[in-house]
C-alpha cells in the first residue's frame, strides 16, 4: 500500500471530501448544538495582578459535551460516547481551578508543568536559548530576550504564557454550532523580567509588539470540536512572532482508564518527515524521512509500539537517539501536502486520528498549520491527580499540537512564524470525535 492509499484508508469513513467528513459517523445523534456557561471560581489575572472570576463554558453536540474554562483557554474535559453508548472523558484536566492555576503551568518548574488542555502562546513548543531577532520597520534586526523555563530554552510562552491568563469570554451561536469566543491581549514586553528575575539572569525585553488573540471554540451537530485563532498585530511598527496551539492530551479510553492504556490505541499521523532535536530538544533545523523508524505512523498502528525501540533506526544525523531524548515521543511531524484524499472538513488538511480498539472511540484532527507535535505524555509521572481522582502516569494521553515548527524564529527555512505589525492571521483546527 502506497503512503497516499494508507493515509486515504487511514481516514476511514470521514471520506475525501469536506463536506464527507463532516457529515460521516458523528458520535451520537442528539439535538442542536448549545452552549451554557457557569461560575467555575476566580483567581488573580497576572496583566492586571486583580482578583478575576473564571467561567466554564459547556458546549454539546452530536452527543460530544466539552468544557472550556475562561482560565487559560482551557479545554477541561471532552465527553464521547462509544460505540456501546458508555460516555467517557477522553481528556486529562484537574477538576478545580485551584489546581490548574498550581500545577497546569507553573511559572518556577523543572519542566513548566504538563498544560492540560491549556490554549499556548505566544509561542507554542520552544525557542532556543530564549532568544530570536526580527527586523523592524525603521530600525532594522533587533534582538530580543524571553525568560527561560526549560532545559535552557523557552517553552510555550514563557513563565507565564496565555494558558496562564484569564481570558475575556463571550457565547456565540450560529446555525450549525454553539460554542465560546475568548479574547486576550498580549501588551508590548509580554515576559520581559529585571536582570536577576526567574528565567531572566541577564534580563528579558520580552516580545515584542501588543497582540491581541481571538479563540473561538465551537462544536456541531456532528460531534466536531472547531479551534478557531485569530491574532492580531496591533502595533503601529513593533512585527512580532505568534505560534497558538491547544495542548490537549487525548486518551480515547477515558482518562480515568488504568495507566498505559493509551499506549494501546492505534495512531495515525499523516507526515513523512518530521524535525529531529538536538540534547535540549530543539530542532535540528531540517527534516528526515520517518520510513523505517519508530516515527513511522503513516499506517495506523499502536503507539506503545515502538516507543521504547532505541535500536531501530531515527535517521537523525546525531548520535543521541531521538526517544532517549525526549523519553518517548515529543517530535515535530511535518504534514505532508494536501491532497484531495486528504481534505476535510473546512478545507483543511488531514493531521493525525487515533482509535481506540476497546470502545470504538476514534479522533481525527483537520488543521490549516504545517505541523503536530505529537508528545506521548512522557513527563506524566504519577505526582498529578487528575478530574475523576486518579494520577497520571505514562501512557495516561498523548497531545497533537497542530503548530507551526518549534524554533523557526531562528530556523529561516522552516515556515515563518513573523506576524507584521497591523496583520491578521487566521487559523483553525478541528478535533472530530466518532464512534
């Protein structure tokens, strides 16, 4: 079977077309799509240092319920039934605000916290070193300096990124879906820090330019959950770099299921390349084929499969072997090109599904981005309770994180992250839930 034929069959009964694949085996046939909202707590807004109330917003459809919070953009929980109508959140999240403001990303960690379902930015993935240069009107290349949380590098933002922020919301609703628009706005110098201050030994000037996000959630009649982005450079001569993404872990057998039960459901990823890393996990800045290596997913298979297999081949170039790198899977995957067998929902490209074989539970990701960072929750170690009361250990979830590649800000020949001031860039990403 050819790498398109398997992608195709790969896609199942979601079909070749948009219109196909929106309208194909949604999880439960129920009523219209619908969105109610509760009072979830309140907590301190870092840009404002008030107490500010939270909200959880409760969108259904097509027999699929998600729970978003106003605190961080984040999606709590997804409820999908299967295929013997047993409902099951297929989600990792805490169940109180308390506990996401304390460990979903803590600005002082070793790793930064594992971001359950947290939307990210500025910058999803890393930057190396904290730093990156871009040219500015009038001014020519400036440098700028971000705070350091991981490994010696910037990850999702900084200390204190857009899942750590409480986000202006508002319902929305239109004929075929319901769902919550969120707004923030990032001020000129997000995560600038005095010389001393954490992450910032030397100081950090932060990003640059004022940025204003518009996240808009919705689901439809079908059971698909619509991630819709749009950013804004409000500067009148500041360009920046923006890279939003959701950092939701799946685990299509529920996330209350015994540990290593995700490494048993069969995973997709449409890609033929994908970005080795260096000792810090930053990319090498070029691609390689997966063919022949554990990173292989253009056929469906189970992700426990070759996840410990060091002695297979990565073909990355280094001598330090990818899956001891990153204790498993947390790569950047490079989605092939669009093709008609490949198109969905929206227009948007084919990234990844994954399928568990006990429930019929299945997941397919539609995105516009160039890339998914598919991380196979390798830092989960057992000292998190999770919603229903049990701890996350490895093989609890697995995350994709339709992106832009991880440190193209100093990668000049992966696709560019630069937003120029007064632009808007507009994204979407779609998790589509059967049974």
């Amino acid at each position: 079977m050819s790498a398109v034929t398997a992608v195709a069959a790969a896609a199942g009964a979601f079909g070749a077309t948009a219109a196909s694949a929106s309208a194909a085996r949604p999880a439960h046939a129920g009523g219209g799509p619908s969105v109610t909202s509760s009072y979830f707590g309140s907590t301190v807004e870092p840009y404002t240092g008030k107490n500010t109330a939270v909200y959880r917003y409760t969108l259904r459809g097509g027999g699929v319920t998600a729970n978003v919070l106003s605190y961080g953009g984040i999606i709590q929980s997804i409820s999908v039934p299967g295929r013997n109508g047993q409902v099951a959140d297929v989600t990792l999240g805490f169940k109180t605000l308390a506990d996401y403001v304390k460990y979903d990303s803590p600005p002082v960690t070793a790793n930064g916290g594992p971001y359950f379902g947290e939307s990210i930015g500025r910058y999803g993935n890393r930057i190396a070193k904290g730093t990156f240069s871009l040219v500015q009107p009038g001014v020519g290349k400036v440098t700028y300096t971000l705070p350091i949380n991981n490994n010696g590098n910037t990850l999702h933002g900084g200390l204190v990124g857009f899942g750590s922020h409480v986000w202006a919301a508002k319902t929305v609703n239109t004929r075929g879906s319901a769902g919550v628009q969120l707004t923030l706005v990032s001020p000129n110098g997000d995560q600038a820090g005095a010389a001393g201050s954490p992450g910032c030994p030397n100081g950090c000037t932060g990003f640059p330019g004022e940025i204003k996000n518009v996240v808009t959630y919705t689901i439809n009649s079908h059971g698909a959950l619509t991630i819709h982005y749009k950013t804004t450079d409000e500067s009148k001569n500041l360009n920046s770099v923006i890279n939003l993404t959701n950092h939701s872990y799946f685990n299509l057998a529920g996330e209350s299921s015994p540990a290593g039960s995700a490494y048993r459901q069969d995973i997709m990823i449409n890609a033929n390349k994908y970005t080795p890393t260096d000792l810090t996990q930053i990319p090498l800045g070029y691609n390689v084929s997966v063919k022949g290596t554990p990173f292989d997913f253009t056929h469906p298979k189970a992700l426990g499969a070759q996840i410990d297999d060091v002695s297979a081949p990565d073909n990355a170039p280094a001598a330090d072997n990818q899956l001891l790198l990153a204790q498993g899977y947390d790569h950047n995957w490079v989605l092939n090109q669009q093709t008609k067998w490949t198109t969905g929902p929206d227009g948007l490209n084919l990234a990844a599904r994954a399928s568990d074989p006990a429930s019929g539970r299945t997941l397919t990701v539609w995105t516009d981005q160039p890339g998914v960072q598919f991380y196979s929750g390798n830092f989960l170690t057992g000292t998190l309770v999770g919603i229903s009361g049990h701890t996350y250990r490895q093989g609890a979830g697995y995350t994709f994180e339709t992106q832009h590649f991880p440190n193209s800000p100093n990668q000049p020949n992966f696709p560019t992250t630069e937003i120029k001031a007064g632009q808007t860039i507009n994204s979407t990403t779609i998790f589509a839930f059967s049974s």
